[in-house]
C-alpha cells in the first residue's frame, strides 16, 4: 500500500473537523447512538441549465460548469424500438450500433476511432424503447474538431453494410447465450408475463427478425426520426453559454423541420395471475419474480409508493429484508416495489433468489409479508426511516451539474414539469402511514400477480402445484431461417 503524507494529513485534517463538530453546543454529546441529532438537509437549488428552443422545434440545453476541462454532449431523438415493426425486431438496436461503427460520408467508423483516440474523446450512439442517442466527450480545446465528428454522424451516417453484418451477427450471437444465466432468464421472461409477449416493452429480437433487417431499414429509419423537431440535445462542461449558444444556432438553426416522431400506441393489459415455471437444472438456486401492473411517473401516487418501496422492499433496512433474509434466512437477496416510468406503466413487483430446497416456502413468506401489511401496517417508524434513507441519498443522485442537466433533459423529453426535481423533497416529506397503508391496498394483491420461477424442480422442497395450476414455460430459442430446430 502506498503511504501519502499528504492523505494523510487531509484525513486528520477531516477527523479533527468531525470531533470538534461533534464536541459543539450545535451537536451536544449523545450517550447512545439513538441520541444523536442531524441537522435538517438544506434547500436544494440545484444549478439550472439554459434551455434554448429554437425555430424548428429543436430543443438545447447548456450546463456550464467549469470544474474540468472537459465537455460532455448527448442529443436524444424521439422514436425507439416500441415503433419498430415486429417482425424487425432488434433493428434499433442495430440502427444504434452501425449508426457510429458505420461512420459518416466523409470518413470511415474505423478513421473515427483512430482522429478519437488521438484527442481523447470519443462519439457514441445506441437505441433505447423509446428514443435513440447520440453523445461525444471531449477536452474543452478539442469541442470544435469532437463536436463537427458528432454533427457528421448526426446528419450524414453512412451505414456501411459491412458493419451491418458485423453488428448482426454480434447480436446473434447474444440469442444463443441468453438462456445461460437464470437471472437473466427471469427478468425477460417476467417481462413478457407483465406486458404480453408479443408486447414492444417485452418481445425480445430473434434470429429471424435479426436477419430480415437490411442497411436500406437503417436508412430508412434515420430518414424518418432525425430531424431537429424530434432532438433534444443538452451540453454541459467547461464553455461559455453565450459562445456555444451561438455555435449551436449557426449549426442548427437553419435544418429544416422533418415529420414529427409518433409514439406507438401500446395496449398494457394486467398479466394474467396464475404460477409459471421455467426449469433449468444446471442450477441450485430459484429466481423467483411475482408480478403485476405498476404506475406511471406522474401518477398521484408516485411518491407515496417510492417511500412504500423504500420502507418495505428498498433496501437492508427493509421490513422483506429484515424478515426474509436475516430472520428466516431464506433469500440471498430480496426486494421490489411499485415501479414507474415516463410514459408508461411499470410493475409491480417482489424478487428473490432462495435455494431449491426452500421455493416454496420462499414464495409463501413473500406471501405472509404481503398479508401482513393488512394487520401490521408499516409503522411511523419504518416510515422515518425510508424517509430518511431517500432524502439522505436523494442529494448524491444529482450532486453534479451534468446529472441535473440530464434529469431535466427527460422532464423536457416526457412533457414533465421543468421544476418536477425541485418538487421530489417536498413530495417525500409530506407522505404518511396512511398513504402507505393505501398504496399497499391499492397495489399489493397476490391473487392478481403472476409468479415465475426460474430453477430445478427436481429440488424444490414441494411441488410448486401445492400453490396452484402451473404452466410451464418453453425458452427453446427458434432457430436461424432455413436451419431445422433442435
């Protein structure tokens, strides 16, 4: 280990500062830890970016900050994998990796790499559900030549088909692993319980649908979304506001305006209860997944389930953990809660790992703790602490200029009040037991969840038919075309 005085002195330095924090009439001794008093968190302001709209319906949003020498950008483009067709699959997520290894008109994705490397920035691309992305890092003295290589690829991305097929045949090489891990396994697999199989937030791309995506769909597809009307690009790092403003305008201001991005309309239907098996006999372990439909972001009773979530399955302080895993010793891990998203609903859901000779009887005491709830509600207590828990952690989520700049990108890409972050405090500290006790009636109902386990059956310590009918699940992944399954 090496030994540096000058560490050294900064942590006495920082020991000698807590001690005499402690030691002050603000902070009187406390003879038992349970004594001790915090001060209340500050106000939270956090540094507000600038958000510029321009004329063709572009949306930019700068965030200075001047801490290092280096500017970060990302443009995200409405329109993600729930609008491709279904029977292209996967071609997002290959629209997101040849839209940078495919490189730009003007140079190769390998002479990319190469003028990159020797600037120490890079410029990435990718595909998400709903939108696609664009990004670049750089050294401030280097944002001109990074930013030109990022609007090149933005506007002029050539989709060579030799990275086509390069990036295909990766992908392929995904399908025939993902049936390897059993966590893995479960989370697909309860998605597909959650929304249908069939559903774009749960269909997953197989090799039929790899190989009917061409460069000409790639094409396509960059014709149809990338457009200054359907981008929201935020930057932050170390610049003048004023002087990239004005660099951006010159860049951007006179790009036509293209047809506006139409979010797919998806049917979200409650799973259908019942219990569901995938067996895999190379493991001694059951994952384990009950499921149901959740909430949306801006759902009324978004912050009462994120305290509900924190004080009963958030976290090592939680009542499952406490109960589950330290008391009956029958999860390694354990959790869930009523999850949210944007523009959609998330689940509701509760997850375990437990040994096979325990399944049963895992799923039972995730039961006992969903019941409990009706005749030992979560306590003032619990209540504090998950308070406490979220708002202490709350202010390291978001403690740098470019992860406000980011949180606000979304509010702006949703359609989500701009001040929704400053909000967030005021909407954890005003929630009661009651609320909770609400939220667990509202959305815990184990008779309307679907339970998934992923493991041996042969081990489990009961049959799982003891809890009820059981359909199991095939995972046999469909071959190539033209090549007999096995």
């Amino acid at each position: 280990m090496n030994f540096s005085p000058i560490n050294a002195i900064l942590k006495l330095s920082v020991l000698a500062t807590s001690l005499a924090l402690v030691s002050s009439p603000a902070f009187p001794q406390a003879t038992d830890w349970k004594q001790i008093q915090f001060p209340k968190l500050h106000e939270f302001k956090p540094q507000q970016p600038k958000r510029i709209a321009l004329p063709n319906g572009m949306v930019i949003f700068l965030q200075e900050d001047h801490e290092l020498p280096l500017i970060e950008g990302t443009a995200r483009i409405r329109g993600g994998s729930r609008e491709e067709p279904a029977a292209k699959t996967g071609l997002v997520d290959i629209f997101g990796e040849v839209w940078r290894t495919g490189g730009t008109t003007q140079k190769s994705g390998d002479d990319l790499d190469d003028y990159l490397e020797a600037r120490a920035a890079n410029v990435e691309t990718g595909g998400s559900i709903d939108s696609t992305s664009i990004s670049f890092s750089c050294l401030k003295g280097d944002f001109n030549d990074v930013f030109n290589v990022f609007d090149q690829l933005l506007r002029s991305p050539a989709f060579r088909d030799d990275k086509v097929d390069l990036a295909k045949n990766q992908a392929m090489g995904g399908i025939a692993r993902r049936n390897d891990d059993a966590g893995g396994i479960t989370r697909r697999e309860s998605r597909k319980l959650l929304y249908g199989a069939a559903s774009p937030y749960a269909r997953e791309a197989e090799y039929a649908t790899l190989a009917a995506v061409t460069q000409a769909d790639l094409i396509a597809w960059h014709k149809q979304y990338v457009h200054p009307n359907n981008i929201i690009l935020g930057i932050s790092g170390d610049f003048d506001a004023a002087k990239v403003e004005a660099r951006l305008r010159s860049a951007y201001e006179a790009w036509a305006k293209g047809p506006a991005a139409k979010p797919a309309e998806v049917a979200i239907n409650p799973p259908v209860a019942g219990y569901y098996l995938i067996t895999k006999t190379d493991v001694n372990q059951s994952n384990i997944r009950l499921v149901d439909l959740g909430i949306r972001r801006d759902s009324p009773d978004y912050y009462a389930a994120t305290v509900f979530n924190e004080a009963f399955a958030g976290g090592f302080s939680s009542r499952l953990f406490a109960h589950i895993r330290s008391e009956k010793g029958l999860a390694y891990g354990v959790g869930g809660g009523i999850s949210s998203n944007f523009d959609h609903i998330g689940s509701t859901g509760l997850g375990m790992g437990t040994k096979s000779e325990s399944t049963v009887q895992a799923i039972n005491a995730l039961y006992e703790e969903i019941d409990l709830l009706a005749t030992n509600p979560l306590t003032e207590a619990e209540l504090n602490l998950a308070k406490e828990s979220i708002l202490n952690s709350f202010i390291f989520q978001f403690d740098s200029p470019d992860k406000v700049l980011r949180e606000k990108m979304a509010y702006e890409f949703y359609g989500y009040p701009l001040d929704t972050l400053e909000r967030y405090r005021a909407g954890v500290e005003g929630i009661t037991t009651a609320d909770l006790s609400r939220i667990a009636a509202k959305y815990l109902h184990k008779e309307r969840m679907a339970v998934l386990v992923v493991g041996n059956s042969a081990e489990f310590d009961k049959p799982l038919t003891t809890l009820g009918p059981v359909k199991e699940i095939d995972i046999t992944i469909p071959p190539p075309p033209g090549e007999k399954g096995q």
